[in-house]
DNA sequence: AGCCCTGTCCTTTTT
DNA sequence: GGACAGGGCT
C-alpha cells in the first residue's frame, strides 16, 4: 500500500513508505530501534530487506548519522548489496555509511589508526593465508620441527583456532598449548607473533584480536568509539566467533543499540569458530532484549519449505522457528539415484537444458530472478528488488535461473566438464579469487618489495620469478645470513656499512616488544653480494635483481603507480616469461595482469591500493550473465534460484566424513545446517541426487545415499529415476537396493539417450575426440569383489588406458588388450560398458 | 639450477 | 586427479 492511497486525514501520520511494505514481524523489527533487538530470521523471511529497511528507518528518523552506524556483515557483497539497498530506500545522497562493512575491514580500518599500540607502523600489511603458511614453514623449520610430520597448515588451523577466540600466546589454555609437535605450539605462535611484529604484517585473525588488545588495555580508545557509533547492526550473528562476539560486546556496551539478524537453522562455519551459542545466548548476554521472530517465508513454494523444515527438525538443541509460507505447494522435492557422478552431470545439465528450452512449466507468476529477499508477496513490485538491476522479463528462462550446489569444490569439476562439452555457460561463484591467483600475487610482490625493502615474503616470492638462477641453495645462504645475530639493525633504514672497509657495524638491538632484530633478505643479499660466499652465476644474478629493485623504487618517486607497475612487469621479464609460455593459461595470466594494471588505475596511491587489495576490493566482475550458477552450499548462502541442484547426497561426502569424524554429532548437525540452506535456497524446484560409484582421489568407490535423504518427509518428496541409466548388482548391492527403494524399475541399461548426450558425441565429434560409445553405463567392480562377472571377450573401458579387449578372467585380475597402447596389463580395478556383451 | 619422472599423500567448507 | 617432494639426469 502506498502512501497516496491513504484517506488524506492519515497521511501526515502515515509510516514512510518503506514500512508499509513491511508485514507486521519484519515491521516490529525495523521499529525497534534503541536497545538490544535479536532478530530470528530463518530462510527466505525477508531478512537482508529488514536490517536494510531498519538502517534506513535509523537513519530517515534522525536517531543516528551515517557516520554514527556500525553494520557489520561477514562479505564483502553481503556489505555492499546492504549499501545499495539503503541508497535504494534513502537516495545515494544518504551518506556514506563509512561503519559499514565486514568485520575484517572495519577492524582493519580501525587498527591502521591505533596500530602503534600493538606495536604496529600504520602501514602494516595484511598476510594471506599463502604468505602465513610460508612464515610458519620457516619458523617450524627454524625450531628444527619435521615440517612433514607437523606441516605449517596445521599448525595455522590451530593458532587461527586460537585468534578466533581472542587468544594471545599469553592466554592459550595449558591444556591446548602442547598441542602441535609435541609441546612446541603456544612456542611456534608466540615467534610467529614476533615476527609479524618485525615485518610490520598482520593476518587476518589479528585484525580483531589486536583491535580486542587495544579495547581492553585502552578505555580512551574505545570510549572514543563508544562516542562515535551510536548504533550497532550484525548480520548473520549466527556465524560469529568469540574474537567477533568480544569485538562486538566491547563496541555496544555503552549504548546496548545493538540489533543482531540471524537463525541459528543456517549457522555452517562452526569449523572457523562460529558459536552458534552467541545466538542462542543473546537474551542472556544482553537483559531486556526484544525478540523478533520472521517465520514467514517469501521465497520456496510449499513441498520445499516442508522438506527443508522436515529435515532440520533432526538437529536437537535449536531455538526452534515454525516456517510457513501462503505459497501454492509447488513442484515437490525430487530425489534421483545415478549411477555415478558422470550420469549425474548429465542429468543435471539435461535438466537445465530442457529449462532453457522450454520444455517445463514457466515460472511461477511473480517470481523473477533475483538475488536474496524477493520482494514481499504483498508488492510484487520489480522495483523492490535491487539487487537484480535489470529483471529479464517474467516467464522468460534462463541459465542464471539454475543453480547447481555441492558440499565441496572437487565436486564441481564433473559438473564444469560436462557444461563445457554442452557449452552450456556456467559461472562458479566465489572461485578461484582474482588476488589469490599466482601471477597477481607475484605482481605484488614486486610491488611490495618496491614499497618496503624489509618486506621478506615478497622478496622470496619474486627472487627467482622468473627464474633468473637463484635458486633454493642462495635463498637458504641468504637466510641463514639474514639470520645471523652477530649484526642487527640500528635503525630503520637498514644495517650500517663502514664506509672505509665496507664491513657491517655490528651491534645489539632489540626490537618493539623483546623480538631480536635481524637484516632483511634484501639487506642480506647486499652483504653476501660483496663477498664469495656465492657462486659466481647467482652472485651476478643476484646483483642484478638488486640493481632491478633500486632502479625501481628510484622509477616510483618519478612515475605513477600504474607506470611503475607496468614498467615492472616488463623488465622484470615476467611478461616474458607467460608469453613464452605455451600453456593454455598462459594467455588468461597476461590478461589477469592487464586486469591488475587497470584495477590500480583506480586508487590514487601505490599505499591506497596495496591497502585495499587484501581486503576490500573483489574485482570479480560481477556481471551475472547468463550463466548457470556452480557453488559450494557455503558460498550459496544468501542466495536464491527457481532450480536448484543438490548433487553428491551420499555418505561420506555429505554428511562430509571428516566433519563427522573430527565433531561427532555436533558435525553432523552443521551439515544437516548445511543441507537446510541448500534446499531453501530453492524457489521452485529442488533436485537431489545420489551416486551410486564415485571417483574419490581418483579412485572407483562405491558410496551409499546420504542419511539426509531418508530424513526428507515422504510426503514432500518425488523419490523416482528418469534417468535409465543401468545399475546392475555387483559391488553395490546395498546401494541398488536402497536405489530400487527411490528408483523402482529403474532397469537395466536403457540406453537412454538424452539430447544433451547426443549433443555431447557431437561436440566430441567435432573436436577430434572419438564419441562416447552409444548407451555407455559403467559398471565398475573394486577390486576384490567376489562378483565381478566380466568376461573373456567383453570389452571394457579403463580410466587411465582408455579401451580395450579382454584376453583373460582369473579371479578379480583381467588381462586386457588395450586399443591405444597395443599393451596387455593385468588390471583389478575397471570399469566395463554394460552393453559390451 | 632446473627439468622431468615417480611415488605419496591427500580434500570440506572461508574472512 | 592433483600438489608436492625427492631422486636422477642434463
């Protein structure tokens, strides 16, 4: 309803606009704006449209300033659809909103401005998880620890186990430090805490755990906080961490405005610290909160939500949210046995073709794509929708209205072969990351090193790439040199030369915070370049990257960033180097750094750059085309398909084996968390689907249907096989006969032959690769099973030898004459097409 | 130093 | 199927 339909008499009192769409739940929680409010928001109720329309209602009422709002979110995009949505209710002229971000950038911003009370320079750098594994790589190695049997990820899982509950090398509990090699791990931390400190870094873990240091030990820093931000907003609570809890309480104590958005259903990063506790405690933690629950579900037709409910309704221990929904009840869930991933990546893009084409019912009315929080059923209104800027029209299908989620990323890659072989255009959301990628982070290394001499991880990196013959043995002659402590630096600038005998001065120092100081590697490198402690070829390559680097830095105080970089590249021979490169992603690399070159264009500094990249910017160009949509279930959080895939329901692969061997129960109900949030982020049509083999390392493995299936609600539930793929017995009896239960009839190698599949022997037609045998299903027994039933004569079909004859059967061992090779080797692992006979 | 081959481990999920 | 380490060779 809006404004102007209002008798006149009610208008002047009438809400602002952006309420009345509001139903009464979400408007009671948009309303109450001064203190504590949690927000039980479960899937699809309108949640992200809540905390923005309350941002705004903050704002429009005068109760805060942009400046004096704290939104805290835990992405980057979470933090930027909330600032489109607010200038969407507000106009762009709202302001700002400079508190509004993630917790890792907001806590960044605020250290770069106290960061010499951890004993920081302002300009510290923010280490990746690939700079912190090298680090701790030289430090174990350092301490004389078996970097293979107590391996440097490990060891950073533990210390970021520690940081996600705040907990400095002085505070980790007895009973946990003699956790890694043997006693050495609250050791290991406290060096690796010392020598961030010496290279003015930082990683992520730290950004709150020492904005949590200063906020204890400095009650003027944060009163000056307290002061400022008038009004706090979290989204996800649910996912918080203690370190993030800390943080959070610390900022609201004062003022208690702290509105919290979450569901305790849909909590799945338990694995990095998330407490669902903070949740289920906020109305202890925080006396007098106002409870808000959004029960009303905007987004699944009725047999989704009932499945989803049904299924969650497993997990003991929740605070426990009845959804429901005026929605029709829609297609029901469909459950679809296969029998193996391939047969599963078939069917899956099958199904997506007949989408596009037409060939299942339109959409449902008012039901367009978009992101998450579809506008309220009371306004079908596009406009409400922001976040998809320009809505295809209604009825039309398309690829992005397809999403295929699995529990893990090696699962997408059946899915992307198959996609590619149809050309049916995919985008894998939250992939690869553009500043994770080599080529880039080599970039800025260089870029780094130029900024900052004592910068060793960068000057690792870029040492011998490309390669210019220096190779591992200088590196570790320039280590143990570095690390000698017979000389330490005097100062900032470096260590001191005698200008007579070009001899080091020696002397002892101690850094900030008790850390001896030692030379950098560049310092180290300009020493041993002076003497013959180094082979003549590496000494002169050596000297000449030096020369390089000075040559450089001198190039930085004339050019712009963007020149310096570019400059760079090219004389370091890097571009070079991937132009001489004959790989196929050789030519994506030169373009990624065209891509790098240009993103720099857009800050004004080398610093304002580097400061950015860690952090803030994802340049993944968000231009969702129309592309179907592969992720992970943790990346698809959030969001929202008409179709939505959920393949790969077995044992062991989901439910996650490791998740239940490492949690017990507690694991298992985060994935049952995580089967929740893949089912509801469907709007019309969810398909699950089971293998029954499965390529796990590389290896045939017979797999069982994942437990979730059998704790979906019949009733709600389509458990049928169009597939007609064969499954024969064999090795997977248990598996066939749960898969009769779900697929009855389901026959015996149907030769089923889809238009995708026919299209697909095309495609491999023309690219010069033989077809795919017609009908092909694939048995593949492990070896020793009793059952297997090849025969002499049949032929059969090898993964790693391609296709060939069988001469002989004894036992589980076949001898086979394979096509290619012309060779005979004995095999006991196969796989055979069913209609060889 | 650097390349290529072989064998050994693996793999959740991410700011 | 792939990352990585160690060995052997140029």
């Amino acid at each position: 309803m809006s404004e102007d339909t209002l008798p006149i008499s009610q208008r002047a009192a009438a809400a602002p606009p952006y309420l009345a769409t509001l139903n009464p739940e979400q408007r009671a929680a948009v309303e109450a704006l001064d203190g504590p409010v949690l927000v039980l928001a479960g899937a699809g109720t309108g949640k992200t449209r809540v905390l923005t329309t309350r941002l705004a209602h903050l704002l429009s009422t005068g109760r805060a300033k942009p400046w004096s709002v704290l939104a805290v979110t835990f992405t980057n995009k979470a933090a930027r659809e909330m600032r489109e949505r607010v200038e969407v209710l507000l106009g762009p002229g709202g302001g700002g909103l400079p508190w509004l971000g993630t917790f890792h950038s907001i806590s960044a911003r605020m250290l770069r401005t106290h960061a010499e009370l951890v004993g920081l320079k302002n300009t510290f750098t923010i280490l990746d998880t690939d700079d912190q594994i090298r680090l701790l790589k030289q430090i174990i190695e350092a301490e004389n620890i078996d970097e293979k049997r107590w391996p440097a990820r490990q060891l950073a899982g533990l210390l970021d186990s520690w940081k996600n509950r705040a907990l400095t090398p002085d505070r980790v509990p007895k009973n946990e430090a003699f956790q890694f090699a043997d006693g050495a791990g609250v050791k290991l931390y406290t060096l690796y805490q010392q020598r961030l400190k010496i290279l003015n870094a930082c990683d992520f873990g730290d950004l709150l755990m020492h904005m949590i240091d200063i906020f204890q030990r400095h009650a003027d820093v944060l009163e000056t906080y307290h002061k400022k931000l008038s009004h706090l907003l979290v989204d996800e609570y649910q996912d918080t961490n203690v370190a993030q809890y800390l943080w959070l309480r610390l900022l609201a104590q004062a003022r208690k405005n702290l509105c919290v958005v979450g569901d305790d259903d849909q909590s799945i990063y338990g694995w990095r610290g998330a407490e669902v506790d903070n949740i289920l405690r906020f109305e202890h933690d925080f006396p007098g909160a106002q409870v808000v629950r959004l029960e009303r579900n905007y987004r699944s037709t009725g047999h989704i939500l009932a499945a989803a409910a049904h299924l969650i309704a497993h997990n003991r221990g929740r605070l426990g949210k009845t959804l429901f929904t005026d929605d029709e009840l829609g297609a029901r869930v469909k459950v679809r046995g296969v029998w193996d991933g391939e047969a599963e990546a078939r069917l899956v893009a099958d199904d997506i073709e007949a989408w596009v084409s037409a060939t299942l019912p339109l959409p449902l009315a008012g039901r367009g794509l978009g992101g998450e929080g579809r506008a309220n059923a009371q306004t079908p209104d596009v406009s409400d929708r922001p976040s998809s800027p320009t809505p295809p029209p209604l009825g039309r299908r398309i690829y992005s209205d397809c999403a295929v989620l699995v529990r893990a990323a090696w699962q997408m890659r059946a899915f992307e072969e198959r996609f590619l072989m149809l050309r049916i255009p995919y985008k894998v959301i939250g992939g690869p990351r553009f500043f994770e990628r080599a080529e880039v982070r080599d970039a800025h290394a260089y870029l780094r090193l130029i900024r900052s001499e004592d910068d060793d991880l960068a000057f690792e990196r870029v040492v011998n790439q490309p390669k210019r013959g220096v190779g591992e043995g200088t590196v570790q002659k320039l280590h143990a040199h570095a690390g000698k402590p017979q000389v330490r630096f005097v100062t900032d600038h470096g260590p001191l030369f005698d200008a007579e005998t070009g001899e080091v001065v020696t002397a002892q120092d101690e850094a900030p915070g008790g850390a001896t100081r030692f030379r950098s590697m560049v310092a180290a490198a300009r020493e041993l370049v002076l003497t013959d402690e180094l082979p003549l070829k590496a000494k002169t390559a050596l000297r000449a990257f030096l020369n390089d680097l000075d040559r450089w830095r001198e190039l930085s105080r004339s050019v712009s960033h963007v020149e310096l970089a570019e400059t760079i590249l090219d004389e370091s021979g890097y571009t070079e180097m991937l132009r001489n490169d004959k790989s196929p992603q050789a030519q994506t690399r030169l373009e990624n750094l065209k891509e790098l070159v240009q993103s720099m264009g857009q800050y004004d500094t080398l610093e304002a750059y580097l400061e950015h990249v860690s952090l803030v910017l994802d340049i993944e160009a968000e231009s969702e085309g129309e592309n179907v949509q592969l992720s992970t279930l943790h990346a698809a959080k959030g969001l929202e398909w008409p179709l939505v895939f959920l393949p790969g329901w077995e044992e062991e692969v989901f439910p996650s084996k490791r998740s239940i061997e490492e949690s017990g129960e507690k694991g298992l109900e985060e994935e049952r968390r995580l089967a929740y949030v893949g089912i509801t982020r469907a709007r019309e049509r969810a398909y699950i689907s089971f293998a029954a083999n499965r390529q796990i390392y590389g290896r045939w493995q017979t797999v069982l249907p994942s437990r979730f299936i059998d704790e979906l609600p019949p009733a709600n539930v389509d458990a049928i096989s169009e597939t007609g793929y064969a499954m024969q017995a064999g090795g997977v009896r248990e598996a066939a006969a749960r898969f009769d239960a779900y697929a009855p009839g389901a026959g015996f190698n149907s030769a089923y032959q889809s238009p995708g599949w026919r299209r697909a022997q095309e495609n491999a037609g023309k690219r010069g690769k033989p077809p795919m045998l017609e009908g092909e299903a694939r048995l593949i027994a492990k070896s020793g099973d009793e059952d297997s039933h090849y025969q002499r004569g049949d032929r059969i079909f090898h993964q790693k030898f391609g296709y060939g004859l069988i001469r002989a059967v004894e036992g589980n061992k076949l001898t086979v004459d394979f096509d290619k090779a012309g060779e005979k080797r004995v095999i006991d692992s196969f796989v055979i097409p069913a209609s060889a006979a």
